[in-house]
C-alpha cells in the first residue's frame, strides 16, 4: 500500500507538480461558451469579479495574488472583449468598480460547472473530509501561502524589481 503521510520536502513536491501542471493548464485556452476560448487567468479573473458585488481592481488581484498592475491588464483585456464593464463612481468618482457584461456571465457560469465537476471528481478520489482533516489541509495551505509572501517580499528587497539587478 502506498505510504500517504508525507514531510514538509514531499509536501513541497507535490505542491510544486501541482503547479507546473496549473502552469501547463494556463497555456491551454478553452471555451466557456463564449465568441473568443479564455486562458486560466481570464476566466479566474471573471471568477473574481462574478463572486466578489463590491470590487474593484485591488480587491481582485487580492482574490488572485497577483499584483494590482497584473489584474489590471487581464481586467483590461477582458473589457475590451466585452466580458468586463468598468463602473466609475459606485463608491466615489475616484474608483472603478467591475462588473460581468452578459457575454461574462455566460463565461461565469460555465466556469462555475466545470469547478463543480472538478470538485466531484476530487472529493470521489478522497473522500468526505472530517472538519478536522479540512482544518489541517487549510493550515498547510496557508503556512505554504505565508512562506511565499514573506519570500517575494525577501526578494523584491534584493533585487530592483524592474532591471533584475541586485540593490545594494
């Protein structure tokens, strides 16, 4: 029987397969029943914006860790696809809030069959997760996610993010 406890280093593994796979998985665009196929980024960004009413580009790239600059352009590249409309003036005339055009929702709601078929088909191959089984994976999952940020964090200090050079 295969072993199933694994160490932080084979916990590490696995997470950085998962990643090159969801990295290759981002290189493939699909159809989600909408004129153009969208990429992994396009559609989790719509994701975003159809799950989150009180938005804007700040609080999606949150949603997506990523950069503000980075959800930016996706947001832009979508509303020029007509899949995203930019709202001024929601909260104040400053800030711009994001909705799904109709085009959008239609993508949203495809999206959303194909994330619960994705969840079926993990949850038949594990089981139901006792709360505490669900507990621990979250602890894992935010530990591994905190790492990261404090790393990025490291390495923007290091380096001049913009020419790569190391800064004094």
């Amino acid at each position: 029987m295969k072993r199933t406890t694994l160490s932080v280093p084979e916990l590490y593994q696995v997470l950085t397969r998962i990643r090159n796979k969801m990295n290759t998985m981002e290189s493939i665009s699909r159809n989600f029943g909408v004129d153009d196929p969208l990429f992994l980024s396009e559609i989790h960004t719509i994701q975003a914006i159809g799950n989150t009413p009180e938005n804007n580009v700040r609080i999606i790239a949150d949603i997506l860790g990523v950069t503000p600059s980075a959800a930016s352009q996706v947001i832009t590249k979508l509303t020029k696809r007509g899949l995203v409309r930019k709202i001024r003036g929601v909260r104040n005339e400053r800030e711009v809030s994001l909705e799904l055009t109709r085009q959008g929702r239609i993508a949203f709601g495809n999206h959303e069959q194909v994330h619960a078929q994705i969840y079926a088909r993990i949850t038949e191959r594990i089981g139901v997760l006792t709360e505490e089984e669900r507990a621990a994976i979250g602890r894992v999952c935010s530990s591994f996610e905190s790492v990261y940020d404090e790393r990025i964090q490291e390495l923007l200090k290091a380096t001049d993010h913009k020419t790569g050079k190391r800064s004094a």
